[in-house]
C-alpha cells in the first residue's frame, strides 16, 4: 500500500524527515518531523523534532463519513485518550491533533514529543538485564499507566506492550522516566472480533487466548509478566524468533514461552519463578486478577518479605466473589525457602552490571572532554537510527594523543564501555608474529572477526608503534603491515567497526593515516587540571585509611603532575604508612594524612617537564593546524 507522505514533504507545519514505523503501512503511519515555523526570519533549528501519527480516514480500521466537518480525529481512541490526560507521565503529551486532506485522501493526524530515551529491548542488550531496583521502578510505571488505560477502556487495554513499545529515559545510571508508546491496538474488552489484525500482535508477549480472539486486562498482566522476565534474565528471546522478523514470532504464544521459561529457569530465584509464571499462566483465571495485585507481590519480593497468603485471605476473595486466584498457601511455602543463593548471585550479577556500565563517569574530571566524547560518539552509535535520518555518522577513528601518564588507553576504554558496544583493546606485541606477513594477517583477521561481530570498538593502544612511518628505516614486512592496516582503516565505520587509537607521539604517525575517512578526529589529552587532580586523589584516597584530608590544597601543589604521577604520590603515602603501622607494632592502620602526603608531593617530579610540556603544545597546535593561543578551549585538561 502506498505511504501515506513523502520524505520531506510538508504537512500540518511539519517537514516529514523519515518514517518511524513499518507496522500498519497505509493505515497508521509515524514519522520523526520538523517544524516549518520561522521567528525573526529563521528557521526553528533541525533539534526541534516531534513524533507525528498519521491516520488513514479511508481506511477499514478509521473509515468516518467523507462529509464530515470533523476537525479533531476524536474517533480514533488513542487521540482521545491522550487530549483527556492532564500529564505526560508514562504516555508522551500530545501536543496537537487535526484532520488534513493529502490528494482525495482525509488524514487525522495527532503530534507528539520525540522522547530523548531508549526503548526497553536496547537496554536489557546494552545491560545484559537490568539491576532489581530498575525492574521495579519500570514495572511500578507499567502497572501505573495499564491501569489508567483499564479505567479508560472499561476493563479493556493496551494490547501491544513489547519491550519495544517502552522507552527508558536514563541520565546516566539513573533511571528518570518510563513512557508506553504505541497505542494503535487500544481498546474495550473484546471477544471475538477485534479492529486489529494478527500481524500488529507480537507472539513473544502474546496470551494464548488472544488466538481467539478474547482481550482484556489479564492479557495486558500477561504482557507485563513477560516483559518482567526479560528484564530480570536479559534475554529478550531473540533465540526462538531468529529465523524470522522478531516482531512476529513462527511459534504460538505458548511454544515460545514454554521454550523461553525453560532457557532462562536458572536466571530466576524461587520466588521471582513463581511470580512470573503465575503472571504468565496459560489459564487467565489463575493469573493475578488484578494489576494491583501483581504490583504488590513484586513490592514484596522487592523488599524480600513475602508474606504467606492467609485462610482469612482466601476466603475474603471467594465472599467478595473473586476465584481466589491467588499464590496458594503451597506456594507460599516456596517462597518462604527461598533459593538464597540465586538471590545473592542476583545482587552480585546487579552490582556487577551496574559496574560495567559507569562508563566515562569513572574518568575524573575532564567534564568537556566527557561531553565531547557523548556528543560526537556515543550519543550517535546509541541512537543509530535518529543519526541516520540526519544523515549523522560517528567517527571512523578517533586519535587520542599527548603526554604518557594522563590515561588516554583508561578514557577510551570508558568511552567504548558508555558507548554499549562490544569492544577489544589491542596492545602493538598482540600482532606480532615470528613468521613473514604474519603481523599482516592478524590485522586483517582482528578486522574480519569485528566486522563479523559488529559493531564493535576496536581500541588500539601505542598506535604509532603499530603504524609508524613508512621510510628508508623501516623493512619491507613492516611497510606492509602498515599498507594493511591503512587499508583496512578505510571507511571501516561503513562495516560497523569504529576505532579508537592512542599515542605519545603522533609525529611518529604515518602520514597517510591522518587522511580523512581514516582518522576523522583528534583528541588531545593533556596534564588533569585541579578539578580533575582534587577528583583523581578522592578516588585513590578515598579506597585506603585516611583522616582530614584537604583535596583542594592538594590539587593546588601538584599542577602539571600527571594521573600516574598522582597514583604514585597517593600509593608511595601508602606504602610509608603501612611500613610505620609495621614498626610501631599497631593495631589499626595508620591512616593517610596531608602531612604524609605533602612529604612524597616535596620529593616527587612530575614525569613530564617543562620542556616536553612545550614540545607537546607545539604538537598540539600544529594537528589542530593553528597558533597557540592563550584563549585555547579547555577540554577539562590544562598544560
């Protein structure tokens, strides 16, 4: 069926920039938008987007009378779902809504925010599952927003939740928002016959008896149990659906739950398997009757203290005349012998992930040099479709270079960590090879083996030792190890494998290296300056004893000292301390004091001295092809 716009055209003051969804073409269509107005004779800037919806009035699904003067496609329920909500927490505002005609076809058209977030299936991959507290506080906004829609509908609901109809919105690790998208399929309760078709429903998320044609709120609890459990296990169950558009799985509901619940049993302590499984039960009636009611078991398995459902209990929900569909007094016994070890591997598993994922927030300091970093790397490759349509691509390779000691190998690490990509530091002995070409080969085998991974950061540390120049000084087995990685650096982003390299000395660079379409960008990494220093000896401090310490003052004396420099300062304190706990015979360790400190600060040089600081600066200008100047932008490091 035909697109309902064209790519650029314009349409209710809105430039159409690419279309979003593939899921109800000629019907439902969602596009990422522009707006058209102009203040002061300029145009809002390109970050002004929104999400607009468009409707097909022609359509089965929206068909309304042609002669209607309707200005408000108040028919289409999930516009008037959202023009009667007073906030925008869980459901993203709307923004306008309106009836167009396009050719001799009528549009309705409703215009939402573009949400700076996530969906929920990219962040069970980027995190491998996500940390207990974080199930909870998506699964509290879940039950939040299915309960409105209940409400609303009259018993009815959602009937699309996927992990990619739900977006997280993280600043950092911190998670501040949880919105459900994708209301096309909302409803009343139906039995029978629905509006929707088969292929908008996603099988993996799917209750068993929506194959005839039943919907209600228990499918909707369904849903949330399967999401639950991907959150909880990391595993989104691509495995079953991997011979086929994920969305629409071959297997029925059941065969791919029967098959994901078995993958993922040991993922799951005791009492999050009985949950789950009863909020996934086959049979409705056995399921939680109530979005409350899931909400407070996963409140109570939150806090770990499940209480046993009493005879009082039960029999107070068969008088109100419910089915007493309930976790049964048996099951409570199961959670009261909970797996104690699966728990604790589940907090370790949590922390550990929590960990992993810090990213650049580890590096001290360097906040602009961090931003930069977000900007013009992670951001993009976080977010690849969004950079697609402007046409946004990141760095093919990116150069950090400057003084040794001032931990370029440690930033770029972080920054690949952030970035959520797979990612391999290689080191110049690790292509070594005792045979002819062999260094070659590795090279071209460490890029094939990426590409087949991808995507996927390769950092490669000491670069000038891997590519130096290709002069009289240099054997012919060399050269060509350096012809192979030139060639193999060419556009490899267009393969999905990005690059990260370091350097203290860059003018021992092949020249032909820095060409663009090879290393799109340098990065100087200079000495930390004070804010960074006062960060860098909190952090070494902060891990041993120590009492009364003025980070201020100790940033203050230590400038163009290096991070090496700083960690030496901070572990020589160290060893001093425990070699006099040790004399004296104590008890306690002697903790790390200012006088200790200032006394290896007195007797320490910094590593780089004033002459390689200038001839870094010199080298610094002449790759950022301009002057020195003492108005320089700072990147959160200083000479």
């Amino acid at each position: 069926m035909k697109q309902l716009l064209k790519i650029n055209s314009q349409f209710a003051g809105r430039t159409v920039v690419r279309k979003l969804s593939t899921r109800h073409d000629g019907v439902r269509e969602v596009y990422l938008t522009k707006s058209n107005a102009v203040v002061d004779g300029m145009a809002d800037p390109p970050e002004n987007l929104a999400i607009l919806t468009v409707f097909n009035l022609k359509s089965k699904r929206y068909e309304v009378d042609g002669s209607s003067r309707k200005r408000v496609p108040d028919f289409i329920e999930e516009v008037k779902f959202l023009r009667s909500r007073h906030s925008d927490k869980y459901f993203p505002r709307l923004i306008d809504c309106g009836i167009e005609k396009v050719g001799n076809r009528r549009l309705g058209w409703m215009l939402q925010p573009q949400i700076d977030a996530n969906s929920l299936t990219n962040e069970i991959k980027l995190q491998t599952g996500l940390c207990m507290p974080d199930v909870v506080k998506v699964m509290n906004a879940l039950f939040s927003a299915v309960n409105e829609l209940a409400r609303y509908t009259h018993g009815g609901g959602h009937y699309n939740i996927n992990t990619d109809n739900i977006l997280l919105d993280y600043d950092g690790d911190e998670l501040k928002g949880v919105y459900l998208i994708g209301l096309s399929d909302m409803g009343d309760p139906y039995h029978g016959s629905t509006p929707f078709t088969e292929e908008s429903q996603d099988n993996r998320f799917r209750a068993p008896e929506t194959a005839n044609g039943v919907f209600s709120h228990l499918t909707d609890i369904y849903a949330l149990g399967m999401v639950m459990t991907m959150m909880i296990s990391g595993d989104v169950g691509e495995e079953e659906s991997a011979t086929t558009d994920s969305r629409i799985s071959m297997l029925s509901s059941m065969e791919f739950r029967e098959q994901f619940m078995k993958r993922n049993r040991n993922k799951l302590s005791a009492p999050q398997r009985l949950i789950l499984e009863k909020a996934t039960h086959a049979n409705p009636s056995v399921r939680f009757q109530t979005v409350e009611r899931f909400r407070s078991f996963v409140g109570k398995l939150a806090k770990g203290n499940i209480s046993t459902q009493t005879h009082v209990e039960r029999a107070a929900t068969l008088a109100a005349g419910g089915n007493g569909s309930v976790i049964t007094e048996e099951d409570e016994k199961l959670f009261e012998s909970l797996d104690r070890e699966a728990e604790i591997r589940a907090k370790a598993q949590d922390a550990a992930r929590k960990k992993s994922i810090k990213g650049l927030d580890e590096v001290a300091g360097m906040s602009e040099l961090k931003a930069l970093f977000r900007r013009d790397f992670i951001r993009i490759v976080r977010n690849p479709k969004v950079a697609q349509a402007y046409g946004i691509k990141p760095s093919n390779c990116t150069l950090l270079y400057g003084p040794q000691g001032c931990g370029k190998t440690f930033i770029a690490e972080k920054a690949a960590q952030e970035s959520g990509l797979n990612y391999k530091i290689i080191n110049p002995s690790e292509l070594g090879s005792i045979y002819i070409h062999g260094s070659q080969q590795k090279i071209a085998e460490l890029f094939e083996e990426a590409e087949k991974k991808g995507p996927m950061i390769l950092i490669f540390d000491e670069f000038d030792a891997i590519v130096p120049k290709r002069d009289a000084d240099l054997n012919v087995n060399q050269a060509n190890e350096v012809n192979e990685m030139l060639t193999q650096l060419n556009n490899c982003a267009s393969r999905g494998i990005y690059v990260l390299a370091t350097t203290n000395r860059p003018g021992l660079l092949d020249p032909a290296i820095m060409r663009k379409g090879r290393v799109d960008r340098t990065v100087y990494v200079s000495l930390p300056d004070k804010e960074a220093r006062k960060e860098l000896f909190r952090l070494e401090i902060e891990k041993r004893p120590f009492v009364n310490i003025d980070y201020e003052e100790l940033a203050s004396v230590t400038e163009n000292f290096t991070c090496s420099d700083i960690s030496f300062i901070v572990e020589e304190t160290a060893r001093l301390c425990f070699e006099e706990t040790l004399d004296q015979g104590l008890n306690e360790p002697l903790p790390l004091s200012m006088n200790r400190l200032m006394e290896v600060i007195k007797i320490t040089l910094p590593s780089v001295s004033d002459k390689q600081r200038k001839e870094y600066l010199d080298l610094k200008n002449k790759m950022e092809n301009r002057q020195s100047s003492d108005e320089r932008k700072r990147v959160g490091y200083v000479l």
